[in-house]
C-alpha cells in the first residue's frame, strides 16, 4: 500500500511539473495576435476606425465596442496608422512585448476640434486656437462648419480676405443662414471697406427678415454711398 502512494505521488509531481514547463511566458513569442481598442474624446467607442502597421501588411478594424486585433503581429517596435471618416488621422509607436497587453488609442473628431476652436477664442488664446483650426482642416476643409469657424477665426484675427474666401465658400455651398449673411456684410464693410458689396448683402438679408436695426444699418451705409463723391 505504502508503494501505491508513493506511485501515485511521483506521478502527481511529474505531471505537475510537465504542466508548468509547457506554458510559455508572456514575453515568450516571435509573432501573436496584438489587441486593441479605439475610443473618441468622450470615451465612446470607434467603430469601423482602421488600424495599420506602418510597413507592414497588417491591419485591422474596430468593432461596434471600438476593438481591434492586428493577427500575427511580429515581437518588437511598430507605429500604428488609425483612421476613422470625420476623425484626426494619428500614427501612434507601440512596443509589442507581451501577448496579454492591450493598445489604447483616443481619437479627435473634427467636431470636437473646432469647439477646441472655439473655446480657445472664448478666452483669447489665438495660438491654441490656430493650432485646432489646422488640425481640423486636416480632416475635412470643406465641411460647413469648419468653414464657419475659420472664417469667424480669420475675422477676428484681421485676415479679411481668407474669412471672406471661407464664407463665400459656405455660402455656394448652399449655407443659408441669415447670420451668414451678416458676417460677409460686416467683413465686406469693416475689413475690406467695399461699402457696395456690403450694402448688397445687407439687402439680402433684409428680404428674409426685415429687422429695424439690420434696416437702419442699411439705411446709414446707404446714405453713406450716396453722399460719397
């Protein structure tokens, strides 16, 4: 009896110890499945963002829960190209060394870049301002609200030429805001001093809401024109 225990102890211990031997380390790989997840600026979730390793056939896309997984991903130092439509394209380094580590990415939306825009103008910090406004361009330079932004950033900023070119742009685009209307008015008369190209917006604007502060204004730089030789 006292061998039978002592059989079966050894066998316990054998296999225990061949057990053990056959897991590897973490850090114990050539190549392995790297995994990732992609959030935006509020911590949601990117769906169908693209994942690329730089110089490498290898990539991927996030699911509905902003995951990724980059299949066969060789050990060592990559850089990673994320994308996503409407989102700041970021190439970002990764050290891949172990098999359980998990890629955080955080993406900007050029609708978060231009509030960015539009809080730094709030509070007069026209560097960082500038610094957004460049980075959403990169994104999308003709989207409707951008060029509202930088045409109101250039207005403000004295650049009366390049807020004119963005609020024209917007304008044959289709954007009819009244408001719109006004702010090439106001660059047209303060900016540029062409009283004749903002009497005609003014006017326009006037035909789709007839606003007695708007129609004195119009009134003043009319008579403004007519007394001038």
């Amino acid at each position: 009896m006292a061998a039978v225990k002592w059989c079966i102890v050894l066998f316990l211990l054998w296999g225990c110890s061949s057990f053990h031997g056959s897991i590897s380390s973490p850090e114990d790989f050539d190549e392995a499945d790297c995994l990732g997840i992609v959030f935006d600026s509020n911590n949601h979730p990117c769906f169908s963002a693209q994942v690329q390793v730089l110089e490498q056939d290898v990539m991927g896309t996030t699911d509905i829960n902003g995951r990724f997984r980059l299949s066969r991903l060789p050990r060592g130092k990559h850089t990673l190209v994320i994308s996503k439509e409407g989102f700041e394209t970021i190439e970002m380094p990764v050290d891949f060394t172990q098999r359980t580590q998990v890629v955080y990415v955080r993406l900007m939306s050029q609708k978060t870049l231009l509030e960015q825009v539009e809080q730094a103008m709030d509070l007069y910090q026209w560097n960082q301002a500038r610094e957004f406004l460049e980075r959403a361009q990169t994104i999308n330079d003709s989207a409707c609200h951008f060029l509202l932004v930088a045409g109101t950033f250039y207005t403000l900023q004295g650049d009366h030429n390049l807020a004119l070119q963005n609020f024209l742009t917007l304008w044959n685009r289709g954007y009819r805001d009244s408001n719109l209307m006004l702010m090439i008015a106001h660059v047209y008369e303060h900016g540029l001093q062409d009283e004749k190209n903002a009497l005609l917006w003014l006017n326009r604007y006037l035909q789709i809401d007839d606003s007695q502060k708007i129609r004195e204004r119009r009134n003043l730089l009319a008579s403004s024109l007519d007394d001038s030789p």
